[in-house]
C-alpha cells in the first residue's frame, strides 16, 4: 500500500525519461534478410543477401514428460542446465546470429540512441521532499548512469515550501550523499538496489543490495553520521522495517525458491552474526511482506500468497493474507495475531491515534452495501486488535471502488476508481464516525484532488513524514511529461513543483499563441472552485501527438479498453506501421506513462496502442479475476481482439502490426502469435516467460508455488489441461509462417529462467517456416538479470536496438528516407 512504498525505487525509468526528437532523419536502408515466404510479399521490399552466418541449430537431446496420463516430447529441456557447456556455447551463437541480423542497422542504431539521449538533460535533480529535519531527493550528475540519493539539512520555516526551494538551490546545508549508484555499478559491473529504508532518527540508511543480477539481496546499513557499512550476515533480504529506537531492524529473508519466508531482528552494530528469528511461514504457498506504520509505532507482517516487492514482474496483488502486528516501541515484544488467513480476504493496516484503520475486502454483516469487489475502510483500537473487533467506517458505495489509502497526522488519503475514472481525495483526521450507520467517502467532506482532465497515470510520492500536511504525486499521460504537484491538504490548495524538462522537440504546428501551456483543470464535478497558488500551469504535447482512449469487443462480448497514440503529422491511416503492448497479469497496471523514447517511432509515423487485457488491473478486482487461472484465456482473446481492431479500422497497415511483450506479457504475447500467427509482423518479447507448464509443473523454481495463486496449479487435471492449452512453448504451430521476433533473456534472471527464451527460439527454428524463423533472433545478457543493466544510457541503447529491429522487419525501404 502506498505507506509501504520504498524511499526511491532503484529500477524505475522515471525520472530518466525526458523529451526531445529530429523529424524524420535521413536513414539507412536497413536491409531485410532474403526470404520468399508468403509474408513478405505484404512489405514491397526488395530482398537482400541472407547473412553468411546461417541460423544456430540446437542439440536435440530425447526427453519424455508425463503428468495426468499425457505424454509429450521435449528435446530441450536439457537447456534448463544452464550450466552446461553446449548450453553456453549455443546462447553465445544465437547472440553471434542476433549481431549479424542486426549489423545493418548499425547506423540506424547510432541514429536512434543519439535521439533519445538528445531528449535526455545533460544532469537530473528532483525537488526534495521534507521529512523530518531533512530534505530528501535524487540527482544523476551529467554523463552517469544511475541516481545518487542524497539530502540537506532543512530550516525550520513558516513558508516550508520556500525553504525547499531554497535548499534546493543550495541555498540551506551541506549536501550529503547517502546512496551512490554509480561508484557500487562501477565498482561490480551491476547494481540492482532493492529496498531502501531511513531510520526514525535519521541516523541510518538500511538497503538491500544486489550486484550481480540474480536477486539474491544482501542487507547493508550505513551509519549516515560517518559512513561507515555494516554487512550483516543475511542474504536473500527482501523487505525492511525499523522499529521506533532506530537500533532495531527486522527483515525477511528468502528460501532456495526465492520465497520470503523467514521474519529476522538485528541490532544495529551487533557483530555476532546471530540474528534473531521471529517468525517462518512454513506453507510454501505463502510469503512473508513487513512494512511499518506511517506513524512509525508498529510492525505489519503479512503472510500472504504473493510478494508487494517485484514478482515475475512488478506484482501487487494479493489473494490470500494474515497478518500479524508487532509493537516498534517495544522491539523484543511477541507478535500479536490480527487475523487468520481466509481465502481471498486482504487487510492492509495504518496506525493513526490508537485506532488501526483498515482496508480490506472481508465479508460485512448482513445488511451493509459491500459487493465484494474493491475494499471499504474499517477500523479498531490498537489495544485490542483483532479482525473481529473491526467497526466499519466507509463503504464504497455504487460503482466506486476504494483501491488504497495513505495516513497523515492530519489526513486520510484515499485512492479510489469511480466507473473505471481514478481520482484521489483528503478527508480530515480523525474520522468522526457512527458504527451503527453506513457512510460513505461524501458524508466526510472529501477533497478530491484537481487531475488533468485528460487521460493520466497517479504515482505517489515518497510521502514519509507523518506530520505533514502535503501529498505528492507524479502524474503524466502519454502525451503529458511528469508532473510532480504538491497537495496541501490542509487548505485544499494544490502547486506544480516540477515537470521533466523538455527538450529538442519540434513543435512547428503548434499553436504558439497558447504557448501549449494549460491549467490543472478538475476531474471530478463537485470541485467547481479550488484556490491554487498561481503555480499550476502545466505542459502537454496533445496538439503534435494525439492519445485516444477505444472500446475493443472481446471475443465473449466484454469491451476491452485499448489507447492509442499517433503523430498528428507523420501518421498515415491505413499505411503505418503500428506496435501493441499488453501485459495482462497479477492485477498489474500497463504502463502508459510518458516516454520520450517513443517519440523515436511516433515521428516515423508509427503507431503505440497499450491493451488493458483482462488479467492486469482495471475498474475493480474482477478484471484480474477474469484474465487468471482457469480465465487466462480471456487475456489472450482480449489482445488478440485488439490487433484486429487497429487493422479493421484502418488505423494501420494490415500487415504491420508488432506485439509487445514482457515478462509475464511474453506469455501473452507468445500465445496470440501462436494462434494468429498471421496477424503479426513482428514481435519483441523481453525476459518472456514462454515455458509455462514445465515452469509450473516444477515447484522447485523460483517462485514457481507462489505463481499458482494466478496461474493455477498443472498438478491438478483441471489446471495442466488448461495451462497446456496455451503455454506458447507447448503450442508453437508446425510449418506455419511465424512473424520476425527479437527475444531478449538474461542469464542471471532468476524470476523467468534464461532457458525459456532459449528453448522457444530453438523450437520455433525447428517448427516454423524456414525462412521466417532466419528473421527470429535471441539476444541474451550475459552478465544482467531480470532488470536488465537498468541505467539511463544503457536503456536507451537497449531500446535503439529495439527499434532498429521492429524498422528492419516491418518498415519498407521508402518509408526509412522520410
């Protein structure tokens, strides 16, 4: 939930993404591999000569599987020794083939990463945000790679808001580095920081670590007085928490599987390496997930059967919790059992003037208006906190659904979906409720905080101090760069503190008179007059780029929504090319947020559509519901449908349409080309998860027992027939043409196993086409993990080579002269 979000996620792209683009650069005719297959007839091109290195052919080696009386041959599952000597040397020649395919495209490459750096400052700095006697924030110095986590001192100021600005500056403190990227990547070849978690006091900075892209996190805390690291001796570190007198700190450590499994305390400078043990969750269905209260007084400890850190992607939802309390001004204190695990039931807890607050999903009493889908706000004292003992506060009311919540000292911030429309309000603390009547969020004179009215994503801030009366959030759109806007809560005023810089970007049609500047207009109808400071002008890019939002009819009726962005300039309808992502899993929201690397392809006419597919997050849990398990097939037809959609409408070519896919959305992606594979022209998967029922038949992997929970479990009859029905590894089809795919792996992921890429480019060699699967090409990382290398320059020369690949395959040669 938002209280438990990290200090500063490592990984993420923002706020790296910035704005800029040349129209339409001279190009190089990136030559597309001889072939004489039926697909390309489509693309009016003229062949050119094949590379002289021919395509990698794995070893086969007989391997018989069997389960529920079914049998199948799978000659590579050998691959899954990564260990193996011929297993090396195959990746290495399908990365030799991948250079060679791509060699034309060098220039086109050059071109393209020099657009996206151009877009990018040279240096970073985000506003700070205050907590306590501090201020916090993040640079990334001119030519690095990665962030720096640093902070003043702050001065006390009626005008807070000032002294920020004035420390921002460098008007007010030293600064102080707490956390540098860039010396640990330079240092290992790979940094990958987990968690990051500041003591109480301000004294002690706890993360977790990893250098070498297998996720296996080390605990490191550095004394932020001196300097200095202390390593204690736990591996495996997921999540952190404080306890109150900053000397105590608890932690989960993993299993082999990867699993969170064991609740540890440590005492900050002790050195006997014997750590505490508090608590193991033995069900390996299950993890362990702790965070601390906003106020800082307790401990939540969730048993749960899916991790808030990252799953096979970035996976929030969970589908079956307990959850435990433990006291974090008395450390050594037991821990206290708030409630039993109930199938589908979720409590997530804050802490606010002896009284928890709850959101949650459990059964009401007879007569309360409680669907099922989404949460209501409960709450108990802290003296006898017990599930039973919950008094409901607020209903969801008729299609609302309440999907979050933050606490302040001064504020209850809730997150909520009215109709499929997010919106954010403040309702003043404390909450002044009647047990025996049911309320809703309007009986408590909510703020709804002012939105753009168009089409936006919401990301909290980091929002640490408890006492302050500011909300931050991150907004942006497809077509509207970040902006980070301050809410004050108190007199329900709201500021534009930053928005990303932009830079380079031709705005020759636009409307100069308006300077493409507009005000934060509201998005929800009783906001008719909110004061603002005068600070609320934004930018957006909606007059050079157009951002529609669709309803797609889904092969079972339901409407599926689907965006689409285009130039309003270099778009042809009818004739461009176009790139549909989806990713449909774990609840998870797609990413629409602005990038300024697709500029690079929408000023090449190129068309970016984003499928909300049944399986990822939507209106309310039931669009989750619907896509998992034994409805997975859902996802599939609802991306499938999608596709169709964007050629039947003439909104591109018909055939030039690419899918997109990660991770989990690889699964999703690799099933829709299987069962059209003539609807796509090309495909980029990265870090795919393509081998699904091997995977889940094999609860020895990581998180393999944790993902049953949203692909069900092959051990039973039900679920393998299900599964095996559309795992893309199991259902390639034979001699059919297949559409030109850049697979991309990681041999040191350890949430999707490198293998699964291999295997699936080594079968698709073996059963497609001939000529079509020479255009199919493995590139593995050799040294990276699931995320990648993760560093501003490093992205966008990953996402160069990218779109050089879907230019090669699907743009033809006049289009590249423009």
């Amino acid at each position: 939930m938002a209280a438990g979000l990290l200090l500063w996620r490592a990984s993420t792209k923002k706020p790296l993404a910035f704005i800029t683009s040349h129209l339409f650069p001279k190009l190089p005719s990136p030559a597309l591999f001889s072939t004489l297959c039926r697909k390309t007839k489509h693309l009016h091109s003229t062949p050119t000569t094949t590379p002289h290195l021919p395509p990698p052919a794995a070893k086969k080696v007989p391997f018989t599987a069997t389960a529920h009386g079914a049998t199948w041959q799978d000659p590579y599952r050998w691959m899954s020794d990564v260990t193996d000597p011929d297993f090396i040397s195959y990746v290495d020649a399908e990365n030799s083939y991948a250079d060679a395919f791509m060699r034309d495209t060098g220039e086109l490459q050059r071109i393209l990463y020099s657009e996206m750096v151009s877009k990018m400052p040279s240096d970073v700095t985000t506003p700070p945000e205050r907590w306590g006697p501090w201020l916090y924030y993040q640079c990334i110095p001119e030519g690095k790679e990665y962030p720096i986590l640093c902070r003043k001192s702050a001065v006390e100021n009626k005008n807070w808001l000032s002294t920020v600005f004035a420390s921002f500056k460098g008007g007010f403190g030293a600064e102080q580095v707490l956390l540098n990227w860039n010396e640990i990547a330079e240092k290992n070849g790979y940094v990958h920081v987990g968690t990051c978690r500041v003591s109480p006091d301000h004294n002690f900075l706890a993360y977790t670590l990893d250098t070498k892209g297998n996720e296996q996190f080390q605990l490191q805390i550095k004394d932020l007085r001196n300097n200095s690291i202390s390593s204690p001796r736990a591996e495996g570190v997921v999540s952190l928490a404080w306890a109150h007198d900053s000397c105590t700190l608890f932690y989960t450590l993993c299993d082999q599987n990867q699993r969170p499994h064991r609740l540890m305390r440590t005492e900050v400078g002790a050195h006997s390496g014997n750590d505490d043990f508090i608590l193991t969750e033995n069900d390996t269905r299950y993890c362990l997930d702790i965070t601390s209260t906003k106020d800082g007084k307790f401990v939540t400890v969730n048993s749960n059967s899916r991790t808030t850190s990252e799953e096979r992607t970035f996976a929030v939802s969970i589908l079956c919790l307990s959850v435990y309390v433990l006291n974090a001004t008395n450390p050594q204190s037991e821990l206290q059992r708030f409630c039993k695990r109930v199938s589908g039931v979720q409590y997530f807890l804050e802490h606010h003037s002896g009284f928890f607050y709850v959101l949650t999903n459990a059964p009401t009493s007879e007569g309360k208006n409680f669907s099922g889908d989404g949460y209501y706000l409960a709450a108990c004292r802290d003296d006898d906190a017990q599930s039973a003992n919950l008094k409901n506060i607020i209903m969801a009311g008729d299609g609302i659904c309440l999907e979050d919540m933050d606490i302040f000292n001064g504020h209850l911030i809730l997150f909520v979906n009215k109709e499929g429309s997010p919106s954010i309000c403040s309702i003043d603390m404390p909450i002044d409720f009647d047990p025996e009547r049911e309320m809703e969020i309007d009986d408590f004179n909510p703020w709804y905080f002012p939105l753009p009215s168009n089409m936006c994503t919401v990301t909290p801030g980091s929002n640490h101090d408890f006492g302050s009366t500011v909300y931050r959030a991150v907004l942006s759109s497809p077509v509207t760069p970040d902006l980070i806007v301050d809410y004050d809560m108190s007199r329900r005023t709201f500021s534009i503190v930053q928005q990303e810089d932009v830079r380079n970007i031709s705005t020759d049609e636009l409307n100069h008179d308006k300077d493409n500047k507009k005000l934060l207009e509201m998005t929800h109808e009783k906001e008719t007059n909110v004061p603002d400071n005068g600070s609320s002008v934004w930018k957006d890019f909606s007059e050079k780029y157009v951002c529609e939002e669709k309803e797609v009819v889904s092969h079972d009726g339901v409407k599926i929504p689907l965006t689409v962005l285009f130039s309003r300039s270099a778009y042809t309808k009818g004739q461009s090319p176009g790139l549909l992502h989806g990713y449909g899993a774990y609840g998870e929201t797609l990413d629409k947020s602005w990038c300024s690397d697709r500029l690079s392809l929408l000023d090449r006419g190129w068309v970016f559509a984003f499928a909300d597919v049944r399986g990822g997050a939507g209106a309310d849990p039931s669009w989750h519901k619907s896509g998992s398990g034994l409805n997975k097939l859902n996802s599939i037809h609802d991306f499938v449908s999608c596709g169709k959609y964007l050629i039947n409408e003439g909104l591109i070519h018909k055939y030039r349409l690419g899918a997109h896919g990660v991770s989990a959305g690889g699964l999703l992606v690799g099933s829709a080309v299987n069962m059209y594979p003539e609807l796509f022209r090309a495909a980029v998967l990265k870090v795919p998860f393509l081998d699904v029922l091997t995977t889940l038949l094999d609860p020895s992997l990581p998180l393999t027992t944790l993902d049953y929970e949203e692909f069900g479990n092959p051990q039973n009859r039900d679920f393998f027939k299900y599964i095996r029905s559309y795992s893309p590894y199991d259902n390639i089809p034979h001699g059919v043409c297949c559409p030109s795919m850049l697979v991309s792996a990681s041999f040191n992921d350890s949430r999707v196993g490198v293998w699964e890429a291999a295997k699936w480019v080594a079968k698709i060699r073996d059963s497609a086409c001939e000529r079509c699967s020479c255009e199919v090409i493995l590139q593995t990382n050799i040294t990276g993990g699931h995320f990648r290398e993760g560093g501003r320059f490093a992205r966008c020369r990953e996402t160069a080579f990218d779109y050089a690949f879907l230019i090669k395959v699907m743009a033809p040669t006049q289009d590249l002269q423009k």
